[in-house]
C-alpha cells in the first residue's frame, strides 16, 4: 500500500473558521488527539500572530507526542527584511519545532498588487526563505498560496516560484486553492503538471470549500500524484471551511488504497470528529459523511427492509470502519421492517404482530406531534410498555412550578415534586434558572434518595418545536431532550399544549430510560 501523509491544521486553518476560538488548554487536548489518531503531521499555529500561540508551542513539547510531528507554521520574508532579522522566521525558528510550514505567492496578482515587489524578487524570497529554516535543521513544507488560480493566469511564473522554493531544499511543494473555487478535473490537470515537473519532491495540496469541492480537489490531486494532504477535522475553516479529514482519510483509505493513519485509527475516526466538535462548542453535523449521527441512519422501510436481508444493500460501507453505527428510524412513515430491525437491535424477539402494533401506536402518537426519530430512549420505553415488560420506578403524585419576578428584576425560580416511589412518597422543591432547569432539578432530588445512580445523568441539549403554528399561543410544542451518562447518549420526547408539560414527559422519560437500563 502506498503511502499518503496526513497534515492537519485544526489549531490554525480551523481556527480561522467564523465562531471557533480554542484556548490553549483546548489546542493541548486537541493536539493529544490528533496524535492518538496518528496524524502524521500537526500544524500548531502561526507562531508570529499572538503570545497564546508561542505558549502552545512551549508547553506543547511536554505533551510526549508518540506519532505526530509538530508543525509551526508563517510566511515567507517580508520583501524589506534579511532572513535572519524577519519576525515570522524568527519566531518559527523559536518554537523548536521539528517541521515547519511557509507560504509564499505564487499569483502574479498577488506579488505586484499584494506583496508590492517584482516577480524576481519574490522568487528571491521564496527561495531565501526555505533555504533560512533549512538551514536550522527544520523538515519544510512551502504551502504555494493561490497556486491554482496563479498557474490558471500565469502558468510559467508559477511553476518558477516552486522552482524556487525546490531550489531552497523544501521537502514538500504543497499546492493551495485557497480561494476555494477550482474545479476537480483542473485541479487533476494542474496537479499532475506539477507531480511531473518535481518528480524529486514531495507534493501535497491544500484546498478550500468554497464550490463544496474541497474534498473532490484533494482526491483528484491524489490520483494525479499528490502523497501529502492537508485538510481539517470536521472541514473547520475560514469561510466555507477546509477538505475535511473525517471524509478525506476513509476514502483514501478504504475507497482508493492508500495507507493513512497506520490503518486501524480510521475506526476512531467518529470519536475525533465528536471530541472536536465538543471542544468547539459547535453542534455536530447530523449529515456528515462517514462521521455524522445520520450518516448510516435509515429511515425508508424499503431500505430497512433490504438492510435487515443483506447489510451492504443501502450502505457504501460498513459503519464500523469509521467508528459510527447503524441506526433505524422509527417514525410515522418507517415501515414495519424499520421497528422489527430496531426490536433485533435491542435483541428482543422476532414478532410481526407486536412490530404491527408498535408501528400503530407510533403512527397515532407522531400525529399529536410526538417524533421518535431523535427520541431512542422514549421509543424503548414505549416498546416495553407494548410488550408488558414496563413496571415504573417512579409514579408522579402532582408537580408545580412557580416563576416569580422581583421589583429587583430578580427573577426566582421554584419547582415542587411529588412523587411516590414503592409504598414511600417523596416532596421535594428544586431551584434553577427556569422552569425546566427547576423541574430537573426537583426530579433529580425526589429520586435520587431511591436510585443513586441517577446523579451520573446530565441534560446536554433542549430543542423546542411548535408543532401547530396556526393555533398561536395555544398551539403543542414539542420537547426533546438529549441526556447523558458516562457510557451513553440518549433522546427523549414530550408534546403538550403546555411547555411545561412536555418538558416533563421528556425529562421523566430520561430519568426512567436510564433506571430502566438496569433491569
């Protein structure tokens, strides 16, 4: 298998993306886990651009990276200053990085009406450059800025700024379509022009995601004879965002051959792309390619049915591979394949008659505005109400919730909770910022005394919907809660007139999801 080597620049390039800013603590744990992923190459940062990036470099060399080399990343000279006295230069050479990564013009645009000095000396400084932090003993990647759009307008000056930056000794020629408009045929004809030209050299490329293309440019650039690829996880970046890696290392490695990330580290590839999206504080994308929750969902019976009798029939690849899974869709259009194939999930018995009845009784509650599809754990509990397998934990005796508004503008909020667990009846009061975060939080209190295990479970996410907009004030919401333990994630569903009412059906199902997975 040959060999396709992995630079990732989340911590610079994904950075740039509109509303992601890591600390330095997130930029540490980010760069723990693009080593454990096996990444072969990861770009700290632009050293030169603000005190916090030179930080990660210090303490990045106590994280022991096993794997990964670390990558400071900046310009090439300014056209005014010598080598040895330019800030960017100066502060790559200060990080102690073992690799480091330059751009430089190659758009004849850019140069004159940028850059602001003559094509020669641009080459001149390209050259000087890459020579300078050759010289410091450094691995060097000239990311050639623009380069597509360059050689589309000037094809000879482009190639010499390469020439250049070869001559200087750089270890990889990396084409950038940084403006995110090309093609995937031009960027396979360019590419290979240049694979060609430095048969000598390694050549990666560096796309952008303005045309959604980003991933057809790098592949096609593969094919053309590019082994070093630079991308982003989760396809974080500025405006449109970079190719994305969750997308990029499967089909290198599983669609087209290649070795990347010494092979069996794409199956955690799922697990990065959360944590990344956690640590950004971004809500994942469902409908991501490989990675996403929606990724293997189905939802069509016809395709459950065929998935059910042969498991490649509606699927590219085995979910697995990647880290994700398979997931059935229960709602008013699933058939009754889509309920015998999550019943065969949950190893419960093949019965047609209980899968008819299930889907019935889905079907009759989807049209008062409940919805199972992000609702797992309301579905499982409205399965073992269905096969008489459900006994309650808790029985709700009544609840109230009080909102009160002081003259301060303080606004105080109570919740009390009546319940009777077994022949023992508890009545609690909870406080929280609203009238959700109060009832949690009395819920919580009444069955804990009973069910410690309960305190492992925290809300994460709250979703409201009208479901009948017409009726205005007096239309049904309905309320989905995410929740989560240390081992699992899991949905629940509550529809009513009144908010507070549905929020309750969500929550108590939460807690009896989790108290039911005992049993």
């Amino acid at each position: 298998m040959e060999k396709i080597a992995v630079y990732d620049t989340t911590l610079r390039d994904g950075m740039q993306a509109e509303g992601v800013s890591f600390s330095l603590e997130d930029k540490l744990s980010i760069a723990r886990r693009l080593d454990e992923l096996g990444v072969d190459y990861i770009e700290g940062g632009y050293a030169a651009s603000n005190a916090k990036e030179m930080q990660f470099f210090t303490e990045a060399k106590a994280l022991g990276l096993g794997r990964s080399k670390l990558v400071a990343f900046g310009s090439t000279r300014r056209a005014d200053t010598k080598v040895g006295d330019d800030a960017s230069l100066g502060a790559i050479v200060a990080c102690g990085t073992p690799a480091a990564t330059i751009v430089g013009k190659t758009w004849d645009l850019h140069v004159e009406k940028v850059l602001g000095c003559s094509l020669d000396e641009n080459l001149r400084i390209c050259r000087e450059s890459v020579a300078y932090l050759k010289g410091k003993g450094m691995e060097v990647f000239f990311d050639a800025e623009h380069f597509f759009d360059g050689y589309k307008a000037a094809p000879e000056y482009a190639m010499k700024v390469l020439e250049a930056a070869a001559e200087g000794g750089a270890d990889g020629l990396v084409l950038c379509d940084t403006n995110g408009g090309c093609m995937p045929d031009m960027v396979g004809q360019i590419a290979r022009a240049v694979c060609e030209r430095f048969a000598g050299v390694v050549v990666g490329i560096h796309t952008h995601n303005d045309g959604d293309c980003a991933t057809a440019n790098t592949l096609a650039a593969v094919r053309a004879g590019a082994r070093h690829v630079q991308g982003t996880i989760n396809g974080l970046g500025e405006r449109c965002g970079n190719a994305n890696l969750c997308a990029l290392v499967p089909n290198l490695a599983l669609k087209m051959g290649f070795e990347v990330l010494n092979g069996e580290k794409v199956r955690t590839l799922t697990e990065v792309s959360r944590f990344v999206f956690e640590v950004a504080n971004l809500n994942p994308v469902m409908n991501m390619p490989f990675v996403g929750e929606s990724a293997f969902a189905h939802k069509a019976g016809l395709h459950v049915d065929a998935l059910r009798k042969a498991g490649g029939s509606y699927e590219h690849i085995d979910p697995a591979l990647v880290g994700n899974e398979r997931r059935y869709l229960i709602s008013e259009l699933s058939g009754k394949s889509n309920v015998l194939a999550e019943l065969e999930k949950n190893q419960i018995a093949h019965d047609k008659k209980l899968a008819r009845r299930i889907l019935e009784r889905v079907q009759e509650l989807e049209a008062q505005g409940y919805q199972y599809e992000s609702a797992d754990a309301s579905f499982h509990l409205l399965v073992r109400r269905e096969m008489g397998l459900f006994t309650p934990s808790f029985e709700l005796v009544k609840y109230r919730v009080d909102v009160e508004k002081r003259r301060s503008g303080e606004i105080v909020t109570e919740a009390t909770v009546k319940l009777r667990v077994g022949d023992e009846v508890e009545h609690v009061v909870g406080e929280g910022d609203g009238p959700v975060n109060a009832l949690d939080a009395a819920l919580r209190k009444s069955v804990g005394r009973f069910y410690p295990q309960i305190h492992d479970v925290r809300l994460i996410d709250y979703k409201v919907r009208v479901v009948n907009a017409r009726a205005g004030t007096a239309a049904k919401v309905r309320v989905i809660i995410e929740s989560r333990d240390k081992n699992a994630i899991w949905g629940t569903v509550g529809c009513s007139e009144n908010i507070i009412e549905a929020s309750w059906q969500a929550l108590a199902d939460s807690v009896e999801y989790k108290l039911q997975k005992g049993k």
